[in-house]
C-alpha cells in the first residue's frame, strides 16, 4: 500500500511520513555501531569497523572518525560515499566561519548547518536523502564539550551519550542505565567499549575490530583530536577486561 | 573634516566623533550621531560618505542581531570586527564602502577592545585610533598623554584635550562632538561637547 509513495523523497505519504527518509535510516541500522560519552573532561567516540582486513593501513586512514577542524570531530554509521561528501562539506563550513570570524565555529552551529543541507535533501531538488548518521563531538568556549547526533531527516539533539548505527536502541538502552552525569574521561571511555562489545556480534573483542577517538583540552588550553594507535587500544581492551567473549565480560 | 577618534582604558573603551553632516559648503545639522550602538556591549564610530557610512553600518548592526537571534549568543568584538573588515573586503574591489571604522567593544573574558578598521578593509586591533584630518591632532595628544589603563576621568580629560586641539587648530572644525563610552555595564553615550547649541533634536 505505501509503495506508490515510496519512490519520491518530496512527497508525504498518507500517514504522514518520509518513506525515503526512513528508508535511509534503514539503510544506517545495518551499518557498524558507533558510540559517543560526554563526560567532564572530553568526549569519546567508540566505532566498530566492518571491514577488517590485515591488509587494511589502519595508520593512516580511519574507517569511522573523522576531523572536521581542531576542535570538532565525528563518528559515522551509514553509507561511506555519502559521509564522505557530508564530512567535506561540514569542513567547508567550518573553515568559512573561521575566515569571516577568526574564531572556531561554535559546535552546535557547525551541525545546524550540515543538518540544514540534509533537510535539503527531503524537501525538494527530487534527490535521495543522505544515508548516514553522524555522531559530532567537539569543544567551544560558549558551552565546552558537547555531543551531538544527526540523522538523514536533518533533525539533530544534543546528548551525553547516544549510539548509532547497527543495535543502537540496545547500546542506546544500556548507556542509559550506566551514565553518570560526573563521569571521568577514563570511566567513558571504559563505558563506551563496554557498551559495545555488549552489543557487538563478533564473539571477541580485538582491536582491528574497532576505532576509539577522543576530542579533549591539553593542559595548555587546546583542544586535542586523538584516535587510539592499535596498541594501546589493544591495552586498553585488556585493562577494561573485554577481550573475551560477552559472557565472561566484566 | 569629520573627526573620529578613540582609545580603551581600564575596563572601558571610550570613542568620540563630531556630529557635523556636511554636503559641499553647507552644514546640513551639527548634531548627527555618527556613533552607533552595534549591540549591547560595542559601539561603531563612523566617518565618510554620508550614505554609505548608515548603509554599511546598519547592515553590519543587522547582520551582527541576526546571528543574535540565530545562535543565542553575542559575537565577540573581535568576531565582529573581523566580519565587519570582511564585508568591506569583499565588496572592495567592486563596490567599495568609503567608510571609516572604529569598533570599541566589551567581552566579559577578554575585557575592553578597539579595532581600527579603514576602508579599504584594514584591521589593526589597537588601544588608540583616530580618522580624518581630526587624527593629525588626536594621535599626536594621544601619543603624548595616552598611557595603558587609564581611568574614566583620565580618558576623558585626554578627549577633551584632543578636542581643544581640533577646534583650535583646524581649518574647518567641528562645533560639536559627542562621546560614548563601553564598559561592563554596556554601551551608551557618555556626554556631548558643544560650541554651537541645536535646538531641534535629531
């Protein structure tokens, strides 16, 4: 019955719905989970990686964070082409806010406006929505650090912590009864990699499986993007002891 | 012969121009305020082209309430002044602006600012400025008797000084001038300075 509403991203149906907007969504729901926490000293984002290949340069390209300045970066879930473009152009905004103001972008703008770019895509032009969800974490001098999570609709919110991607309402579920508003960086860090090797399907956790990145402030007052080497993710996986299989994690 | 000048002083930015509006040999009034108020805590002195000069500096005073109102909260002075130097820079090269700025504002992290701004888009954020034929005479006494923090009475004893001087020494000076000042409490006119009295107000 909604199939003759389906084909065009600018028309309602009788519902009252965006069948192409939540076909997207859709589309992200099959996409490898990635996790945020907002806690006192920074945000970190936690992503599972579904392509793994030892073949991978997993040192110089990232599967699902990425910079967008120096004081905002984002975790992805969806489809990779479509981020790619988005990623670039939430650059683009950010350097032509510095250019007219001197100063970083303010992190809820900086969304505001990839967001208004993807209401685009729903209202008119009669192109498909874009099929990717993006977890902003970033730091400005009006509000610190902040978290934000934006869809294909446009919509985005604010939150201290929020998942996207495959299992999300799960991560989502758990990460509610976990958080704690005083939260340390550490304690969110070991939080998110709890979250998600609870949710992930792989029976162990290694860290070729996943990419952890913090967004935090430097003693000297800078912000500072950081995504984990390998090792010393593959430390933190053991200290957290959640390298075994779900069952036996702590 | 419009006159603008300004400097910062602790914990406040004082500016002060003439309020002559001149065409050709004819004073059309001598109580036009060239000085607006930009937002609540910064202030634009403006010299030159007559309609230029409200054109630009409304659309700045408009563009400056609309981020206001999108984003909620203020631009820092120094974010205004670099989008205000950007405007004139963009529309430099096809449509100049001849308007000559001096922004005096007041964050509450970074306390008192004045950012010289001309018009063919320069920027120099400074703690003393001054334009038009006016400034030969107000940068020299502020050379002179500036000095870094000084207090409202100071700053003002020097403006008046400098006033002396322009009515003095000037070919063509203004009669009157008026003076805002900008602190933490905001920005708002501090008092005029007045040889030929106007009855009618503006």
């Amino acid at each position: 019955m909604s199939r003759r509403y389906d084909s065009r991203t600018t028309i309602f149906s009788p519902e009252g719905r965006l069948y192409q907007v939540e076909y997207a969504m859709e589309a992200i729901g099959n996409a490898g989970t990635a996790i945020g926490i907002l806690s006192k000293e920074g945000v970190v984002l936690v992503g599972e990686k579904k392509v793994t290949s030892k073949l991978l340069q997993t040192s110089t390209s990232t599967e699902k964070m990425y910079k967008i300045d120096d004081h905002v970066a984002c975790a992805v879930a969806g489809i990779m082409s479509d981020a790619n473009i988005l990623i670039n152009m939430a650059r683009v905004q950010a350097q032509r806010y510095t250019y007219a103001y001197q100063e970083p972008m303010p992190v809820e703008q900086l969304v505001q406006s990839l967001c208004d770019t993807k209401q685009g895509y729903t209202q008119f032009g009669g192109l498909r929505p874009f099929g990717v969800s993006f977890l902003f974490a970033g730091w400005d001098k009006n509000f610190g650090f902040q978290l934000f999570m934006s869809d294909p609709s446009g919509n985005y919110g604010g939150w201290k912590a929020a998942a996207i991607g495959a299992n999300n309402q799960a991560a989502q579920s758990m990460l509610k009864q976990d958080y704690k508003d005083d939260i340390t960086r550490e304690e969110a860090v070991q939080l998110a990699l709890k979250v998600l090797s609870k949710t992930m399907d792989s029976t162990s956790l290694t860290s070729d499986k996943l990419e952890l990145a913090e967004v935090f402030v430097l003693p000297s007052g800078e912000v500072k993007y950081q995504v984990r080497s390998p090792d010393s993710l593959s430390k933190l996986l053991v200290k957290f002891g959640v390298t075994q299989a779900p069952a036996e994690a702590s | 012969m419009e006159c603008v000048f300004g400097l910062v002083g602790n914990g406040f930015a004082i500016v002060a121009a003439d309020t002559s509006a001149v065409h050709s040999i004819l004073v059309h009034k001598s109580n036009e305020d060239k000085i607006m108020i930009l937002d609540s805590h910064k202030l634009i002195a403006a010299s030159g082209e007559p309609g230029d000069r409200v054109q630009f500096t409304e659309y700045i005073q408009k563009n400056v309430a609309l981020y206001q109102f999108r984003n909620g909260i203020p631009l820092t002075t120094a974010a205004a002044a670099n989008f205000t130097r950007g405007e004139l820079a963009t529309a430099l090269r096809k449509n100049p602006y001849f308007v000559n700025i001096l922004l005096a504002g007041y964050d509450k992290e970074t306390g008192p600012s004045l950012y010289y701004i001309d018009y063919i888009a320069t920027l120099h954020k400074v703690e003393k400025g001054a334009f038009g034929y006016g400034s030969y005479f107000s940068l020299s006494m502020m050379d002179r008797h500036f000095h870094s923090g000084m207090s409202v009475e100071e700053a003002i004893d020097l403006v008046d000084k400098c006033i002396m001087e322009i009515r003095s020494r000037l070919v063509v000076a203004p009669p009157n001038f008026l003076i805002k000042i900008v602190d933490k409490d905001g920005a708002r006119e501090y008092a005029w300075r007045e040889s030929v009295k106007n009855d009618v107000a503006a």
